[in-house]
C-alpha cells in the first residue's frame, strides 16, 4: 500500500475499540525499562461480546468465543507506523554513561554508538560518533504530525522518520510534554500521508484484546498482540500515572508506537515495560487515548501543554495517619508543604489540611488531586473541601499556571546534645529550625515508616516543633486525646512529608 492512498483514518469496520500505553524507570530493585532507544507496541484479537449471566449459577460465558485473526486490521493500520530515529551530539570518550555490566539495562546498549560497551576504547580527547537511538510513532493527520515518546527525541538533533513505503523524511519537534512522556513531530511529504485516529471513548476494559505495532530493536513494522491486563496503572513515572498495562509483546524500540483496538482505532502509546531482567516480560504499559490526545492538542496549538497549578506537596493518608486525623478513612491527599506564593497559600489552604474533593468530585488518591488541578485553566476558581482540626472546611482556590521550575532550599541545621524519646522510638537533638533525629530503634514503627538519622522533625501534632521539649510535650496531649499515634512534619533530603508514629508504651 503506497503512502498516498489514504486520506483518511486508517482502520477497518465493524470492530471494538481498546488502549494501551508504555515508559521506564526503576523503583524498588525493579526496572521499568523505558523503550526509548526503541518503540513499544499494543495488542490484538476479537472481543468478548457475550454477556455474563446474572444469576446464582458459576460465571461462565454460554459458550466459547471464537478468535479472529489481526491480518485484516493491521493491514489498514499499519502504513501510518514509522520508525523514529534520533542522532544527539557527539561527545568525547570520557563523558560516555558507565553502565556496569550487571545493569539491567547494559545488554540493549552495549556495542552502539555512543554507549559503553566491552573492548572499546576509553582514551580521553576521542571523539564519538554521534550517539543515535530508535523509536516508534504514529500519523496522526494526513499532513504529516506525529506522535511518539518524549524520551524518544529528548535531546535530539536531527530527527528522521522512515515510512513503510521506504522513504525517509526529516522531521520537526513541535512540543514535548515531559511529564506524560509525549511529543509531536512534523514532517513534509508533498502527499497526503495515511494517518490513524485516537479511540474517543475510554471504555476499554481489562481482558480486551489489543495490538501493538513498532521498531523493537530496529526491526520495523513488528506486530505483537495481547490483552488489557490492567487499568490506571501508577508506576511512579510521574504526578500523572494513569497507565494501561498490556501483556503484549514490546521492547526496546516500541516506545511512541500505538497500541490498536481491534477497530484499528490508537487507544494507547506504549512508553514502558517492567522487567527485572531489561528484557520483555509480558508487562507493558501505555498511555491511555484520552489522555494522549488531550496532550497532543495542546503541543499541535500552543507547542507546550498548559497545566493549572496549586503548589503544594502531597501524599497519601494512610491508617495511621487517618486514625491521627480524626478521619474515618484514608481517602483524600495530605498537604506536606505550601510553597512560598502558590495559589494554595493565597487561599489560606496549610500545611496538614488534607484535600477532601475539589470541584465537588471526590479525591481518593494524591494522583487524582494532581490529575484534576491540572486539567483545570490558569485563572479558573475552584471550590476546595478540605479536613481540617477534626472537620470538613470550604475553601474556594483560584488556580495558577504552572511555573516552568520549581526550587526547593534546604538548611543544614547546627545539632546540640541527644535526648532519647522512647515513645517514638528515637534519640533527637535540637536543631536551627527544629529536632534532628540521631538514632532510630530498628523495631519501632518509626524504623518502620522509614524515619531516618538525619531526618528534622519540624512538627507534631500540629504543633510547630522548636525544642525537644515541644516534641515531648506534644508526646504528652496525644496520649491524653487517647491517640495511638503522633503525625509528624518530617524534612529529609528528599523534601517534606508527613509521618504518622505508633506511640509505644514507656
């Protein structure tokens, strides 16, 4: 199929619509490999159309459903899938990344370009070719904008994309979004160009089939299939995560390729793969259409997406910290630190309240607080509940823009004799500032919540904390409020957060 023959979305009739999506970090021993250097791709088959019956008997369906083949589809879908390929700028020897042998990662780079491989020379003052990674992407428009991962062309000089017809065409960055992983290219063709649409419907569900189509390893136009295995996925890639995972088959090289429904509509991009190994373990993940799509527009209109924006530092309630709280469960998201001049602090929202529902719709989870500030428009005022001092508060919000940085200052404070707090399990000392932690019983709950030596308590119970004694003294009104456990405001390297400690009996 030439380039040219089609005008309009490719993808057959009479089929059911899914996604999909795909990124890499790693998190607790586990690397989730970002397919950066490489594209990740989605599932395919038939759906299940049967309904599963409501009555007292096993859940089964009437009968068996027979499975159809992908041929069709991926024949309309697949000439709108190109191969990404990134060159950087050539550096010396001397600053090439190290990857030990061991790395999880170091088998996909070792022996190309620009990467630390066995037997090469690692003199000072040579020059490296420069570095050149692949990935995957997707027409979205018959005049040439594409869609692929934001770590795909992170640093990229020149940015080509290779057609399934043969031809290779240079290509423009439009924006990137770093924060959900996408970018928007641009290439001129002098044709139209066959083009895929997104899915508009978020209705996939877990057991769909889907089918991915990439570049893994610069092996272009590979077509993997496999089911939805979860939905709303966090991964810890970012304040964002709202991912597919997929049992399909994708690797390096899959990154910024489309994950299909079996309508050939694109439901996902795939970004990411958890893997122990660096290798395809039948774990992927994309992003969702309606969030691609969303961020797509945005890069296609302005060439960056505009968020709204509270400022401040969140977290999860979790038991302990409910039951401190006064709060009948764990729903919501702890506010941790007002930045200086935020919206929030304009608002008069502080440092302990926890985010209840914004806009009327309720907040489970810290990830739906920051999913739905952001879809909000600088400007926009928002009505707020928040639980505060044991009740339900009001408070309405004028959301800002989001800044493009954001700085965080630290102390080191200057430390004085140790006292040792048993209730909670540590030996602290006075600080400029508040309470520095010297030592951590390894069985108390403190230990346990991940309280370090280092770490400054700056409050407890609500209560600014300035001397030993105030964190003693509020030990104190805890147990006589018959509270089992104290939350502290507690200040690591790692920034602010709250800490809600079992007391434990002196």
């Amino acid at each position: 199929m030439s380039a040219s023959a089609e005008t309009t979305p490719s993808k057959p009739s009479g089929q059911k619509n899914c996604f999909h999506k795909k990124s890499f970090f790693h998190n607790k021993g586990t690397y989730f490999a970002a397919l950066g250097t490489a594209a990740i791709i989605g599932f395919g088959v038939a759906s299940l159309e049967h309904q599963l019956s409501a009555s007292t008997s096993p859940l089964a369906l009437e009968s068996a459903v027979p499975v159809a083949g992908f041929a069709d589809m991926v024949e309309k879908v697949a000439p709108a899938v190109v191969s990404v390929t990134v060159t950087g700028r050539a550096s010396p020897v001397s600053a090439r990344p190290q990857l030990p042998d061991n790395h999880p990662l170091a088998p996909f780079f070792r022996g190309r370009p620009g990467m630390p491989g066995q037997g090469e020379s690692q003199g000072r003052g040579q020059a490296l070719p420069a570095p050149r990674s692949q990935g995957s992407g997707f027409v979205i428009s018959s005049d040439g904008y594409i869609v692929t991962n934001h770590h795909v062309v992170e640093n990229g000089v020149d940015v080509m994309v290779s057609l399934t017809d043969g031809r290779e065409l240079k290509a423009e960055i439009v924006g990137t979004d770093e924060k959900t992983d996408l970018a928007l290219l641009k290439v001129e063709s002098g044709e139209s160009l066959p083009y895929v649409a997104f899915e508009e419907k978020d209705d996939l569900r877990v057991g769909d089939w889907v089918v991915a189509v990439g570049n893994p390893f610069g092996l272009g136009g590979t077509v993997t299939s496999g089911i939805v295995s979860a939905r709303g996925r966090d991964i810890g890639a970012g304040p964002y995560d709202d991912f597919i995972q997929i049992d399909a088959s994708i690797n390096s090289g899959n990154s910024g390729g489309p994950t299909f429904d079996l309508a050939g509509n694109v439901v996902g991009v795939n970004t990411a793969i958890f893997s122990p190994s660096g290798g395809n373990v039948g774990i992927g993940f994309a992003i969702p259409a309606s969030v691609a799509s969303k961020i797509v527009a945005d890069l296609k209109d302005k060439g960056r997406v505009e968020r709204g924006w509270l400022g401040v530092a969140i977290q999860p309630v979790g038991p302990d910290m409910a039951e401190s709280l006064g709060l009948e469960n764990e729903d919501g998201a702890l506010i941790a630190e007002v930045m200086e001049g935020s919206p929030a602090m304009i608002a008069g929202l502080k440092r302990g309240d926890v985010i209840r529902s914004i806009d009327g719709h309720a907040m489970d989870a810290p990830k739906d607080v920051s999913k739905t500030v952001a879809g909000f428009v600088a400007g926009q005022s928002v009505d707020f509940e928040i639980w505060r001092d044991g009740e339900a508060e009001p408070v309405r919000v004028e959301i800002g823009a989001y800044p493009e940085e954001q700085v965080a200052a630290h102390t080191n404070p200057a430390m004085s004799a140790s006292q040792a707090v048993t209730s909670l399990g540590v030996t602290v000392e006075e600080a400029d500032g508040g309470v520095v932690i010297r030592a951590v019983d390894p069985a108390s709950d403190a230990a346990l919540k991940g309280l370090r030596p280092g770490d400054v308590i700056l409050e407890a119970g609500g209560q600014k904390v300035e001397h030993v004694a105030d964190l003693i003294a509020d030990i104190g009104a805890a147990s006589e409020a018959h509270r089992k456990s104290l939350l502290l405001l507690v200040r690591s390297a790692q920034g602010q957060r709250f800490v809600a400690v079992k007391l434990q009996a002196t």
